[in-house]
C-alpha cells in the first residue's frame, strides 16, 4: 500500500513539464503569504479610515484637540472637532473600518504564528531567511542595496534563492514590524493595558503607542510598495506563478 | 487507487467530524463561561468574538491604570455637541435637583433613585484615562458610586448577565456584562476633578468604564435595565459591542 501511493506520487510528478518549470515555495509559505497579503491590505485600509477620524499624533500619555500636537497630517478628518485647517468634514467610516482592523489583526496574528512555527522546524527560516545562508558581508548588502535603489532586474539566480537584502528584509518585516505593530496596538487597547500596564508604559504611555504603531505603519508600506516593484521588475508574471503555484519557470536547465 | 480515495475520505469526513464537534464543544464550552459576546455574529463575530473572550480570561481580575494627580490633564477634551432637549434643558436650569435614575429588569426593587440620594451613597475617586475610538485621550479624576453598590442595593437577581444603561439623549443607549458591571472601577460619576460632573463632560451622571473605549462611558445616565438578554436592545451603532479593543 505505501509502495502504491509513492509510485503514484512519482508519476504525478514525472507527468509535469519538469524539465521548465521546478518547485520554488512550499505550500504553507503561499498560503501564510497570500492570507498575510490580504490582511495587510484590510488592516492599512482600515488603518487609514480609522486615522482620519483624528489626523494628529501626540508622544507621551495624553493628548486631544485641546492640546498641542507631535505633528499633524495634512489631510481633513472625518470629525468636525478636529481643527485641521480645512473647511469640510470627510465622511465616518470608522464602524466598518474597526471591525475590519480587528478581524484582520486576528488573521494576521493566527497565520503568523502558524509561518514562524512550521518555519523554525520546518528549517524555512533557516534554511531561506537566515542571511549566512546567502554570505551575509557587507559588499553582498551594499550591492544588493544598490540594485535595489536602481530598482534593477535581478539575476536569474535570485528567482530560486533570496539575496542579502531580501533575507534581511523579511526576517526585519517578520520579526521586528509585525511584532511592533501588534505590541503598539495592544498598548492602545484600555483592558490589555490593565493586565499588562507595562506595554503602555515602556513606551513612553498611550499616544507614543499610537504614534510608533502610525510609524511601523507606514514602514510597512514602503516594504509593500519596493517588495511589490521588485516583484514586477523580476518576471512579474514567473514570480506571482511561483508564489500561487509554489512552481517556477528556469531559464537555465538545471537551476 | 480507489482504496487510496475510501481511505482519504474516510480521514477526511473523520477529520472534518471531529473539528465539527470541537468547535460545537468550544462554543459551548464557551457560553456557559460567558465567552461569547451579544454580537458574535456575521462577517466580523469571529474577531469580536476572539478579542471578548480571550479578554474575559485575562482581565478577571485587572484594574484599569491609575495615574498620579500630577498627570491630570489640564485640558480634559469634550466633543459634546450642543443637544435640545426639554426635559434636560428645565432640570439644568434648577440644577439637576430633579435628576433621576430609575432602576429595572430583573431586579427585586425596581427604583427610582434620586442625585441626591446617589451623592450619598459611598463614592469613590479614581483618577484614569478616558481613551476614544478615535485616538484622542485625557486623564481626569472621577468621582462616583461603584455601579456594584447600586446593583446591590436594589437586588439583581442571579440570571441577571447586562446592564443596559440609557442617556437622557433620545435613543442613546448602551450595555456592559456583569462582569464589567460589577468591576469596582465602574463607576456613576457626579464628579470630576474635585468638582461637581461638567455638563460638558456628562454631568450630572454619567456612567465610566474605565477598561473600555470612551464610546461604553455614556452622559447623562437616567437609566438602568438589568437583564438576561440584549435581543430586544439592538446595539448602538455599528461599533463593536465590547469595546475593550
């Protein structure tokens, strides 16, 4: 019975085009993608909805319309008590948006951790992530570096492992801003607080939260925006094949 | 081969059966521990769902964060725009002498309680964050009596699970479980920084929860229903129900 079910497996295999197109991502790494990729899309939608309902940031416990402001954006806000120098009001979508952020923040919290478990045994984050794997030296991240800022094709090479930058990059997304922005939400929720006071407090008291989880916002965006042109600068259509198929094509014959 | 596929389905239906029934168990696991909050359902029940649940667990016993009288704000913010209304317009100008809570549901003396009445009962001072869904916040001393006192000087009964607390504000209204109810920092405020409850700020009464978002802390109490079930008070807005965030 188990001969059976290898050789079956094998001929599945051997009756795919294996001599162009070779496996490329596990299936737990494009499901915990995609399922990431959608959330982070709900949670900065919703995140820019909520935001606008007060456009400006404060460091330290307190802050409101009565008090002076870190900084402000300068865009109008949907609550007319906010004085953001323009003169209409956008409209109130903070019902959906809240319920959206917190749905999203629960998917995302459940996926990453089923990703950095399988990935530290399954031996992905070892094995793909970890930058010694690809000679982490300071030449291989300023070459790196400087390709990405010239947003310049990569190598073939780099279809079937990711380069310095990249390793760093996502172990910096998975490990530092994920995390960051969960502790700096968690430390704006009153009831978390009242458990774990420190969360607030280390960082300075409620609206340093709120400031930090905009900040790591917005790094998220920048990461989304180059991953995303990198993405199309390499082969658009082989990348997000191997992201959805787990397979992608080789120019060269034995990659 | 269609050995392979019996045996995969039968794991498979085996497997599905299995998740079913736990789900099934969890569920009701977690009603009979008071788990699942009034709006658990559609699109977004699951994520209110989780953040209730996962917050009953593990603010059993928490207290909001109390501060130092040296981080009171000195510009405690208000968004009350103006409202007209008759009935609150005549008792402000006599000074609330006339101001009242009725108190029913399932209780064993339903009430008509006075301000009067209320400012005598043993208040307390707590000096926390009222925190928006908006993101604005200010600290400010309050001063009420626990919301426990008045539950227990009327007598909920034991199948009591909300309290439904109305504003004076036509169709303003909102509730909390017991577990919130009871918290000792759920407070009837009538006071603030050291002075009578602006009305600004939802004086003469109004309910504070410390350990929610501002929008469950609402002005001018003039009522509370104790009951077991929030079928036939529909929330207020599309916020979420349990605002514990």
């Amino acid at each position: 019975m188990q001969k059976h079910m290898a050789d079956s497996t094998w001929s599945l295999v051997d009756a795919a085009p294996a001599a162009t197109v070779a496996p490329r991502h596990s299936a737990l790494v494009r499901i915990t993608h995609w399922i990431t990729a959608l959330c982070l899309l709900a949670l900065l939608l919703s995140g820019i909805e909520i935001v606008i309902s007060h456009p400006r940031f404060y460091w330290g416990e307190t802050g409101n319309p009565m008090t002076p402001s870190l900084f402000d954006l300068p865009i109008p806000a949907s609550r007319p008590w906010v004085n953001t120098g323009y003169a209409f009001v956008l409209p109130d979508q903070n019902g959906w948006s809240r319920n959206l952020h917190f749905e999203a923040a629960w998917a995302v919290i459940f996926t990453g951790l089923a990703y950095v478990i399988s990935g530290l045994f399954g031996g992905h984050l070892r094995k793909n992530l970890v930058p010694a794997g690809a000679g982490l030296t300071r030449r291989a991240l300023s070459k790196d570096i400087a390709n990405h800022l010239r947003f310049r094709r990569p190598d073939a090479a780099e279809a079937w492992s990711y380069n310095v930058l990249q390793r760093v990059t996502y172990l910096l997304v998975i490990f530092v801003l994920f995390p960051l922005a969960i502790w700096t939400g968690l430390a704006m929720s009153p009831a978390i607080v009242s458990v774990f006071p420190f969360l607030a407090t280390v960082l300075g008291g409620l609206q340093s939260a709120r400031t930090i989880h905009f900040f790591v916002s917005v790094l998220l965006v920048l990461f989304l925006l180059i991953h995303v042109i990198m993405v199309c600068r390499a082969g658009f259509s082989n990348r997000m094949r191997a992201m959805i198929t787990g397979r992608a094509a080789s120019r060269n014959e034995n990659p | 081969m269609s050995n392979l596929s019996r045996r995969k389905l039968i794991t498979t239906g085996l497997a599905a059966t299995a998740g079913a029934s736990g789900l099934a168990v969890a569920a009701r696991l977690a009603d009979r521990y008071g788990l699942i909050p009034p709006d658990h359902g559609g699109v977004y029940g699951a994520g209110t769902t989780l953040t209730y649940a996962s917050h009953r667990l593990l603010t059993r016993h928490s207290l909001a964060r109390e501060f130092a009288p040296s981080q009171i704000s000195k510009a405690p913010f208000a968004k009350l725009r103006p409202f007209k209304n008759e009935a609150f317009s005549r008792m402000r100008d006599s000074g609330f002498v006339d101001w009242r809570v009725e108190v029913d549901g399932m209780v064993a003396r339903p009430s008509s309680i006075s301000l009067a009445e209320l400012r005598s009962f043993p208040a307390r001072s707590q000096i926390t964050q009222l925190a928006c869904e908006e993101g604005w916040s200010f600290i400010a001393e309050w001063t009420g009596v626990p919301l426990s006192h008045v539950l227990s000087a009327v007598g909920t009964v034991p199948e009591a699970r909300y309290v439904v607390y109305y504003s004076i504000q036509p169709n303003w209204w909102h509730s909390i479980d017991m577990a919130d109810a009871l918290h000792p920092q759920t407070l009837l405020v009538h006071g603030m920084n050291g002075a009578e409850l602006p009305i600004g700020h939802g004086g003469p009464l109004r309910l504070r929860i410390p350990r929610q978002l501002g929008y469950k802390s609402v002005k001018f109490i003039t009522r509370l229903t104790i009951t077991d079930s929030l079928e036939r008070f529909k929330k207020g807005g599309n916020y979420s129900w349990y605002a514990g965030i």
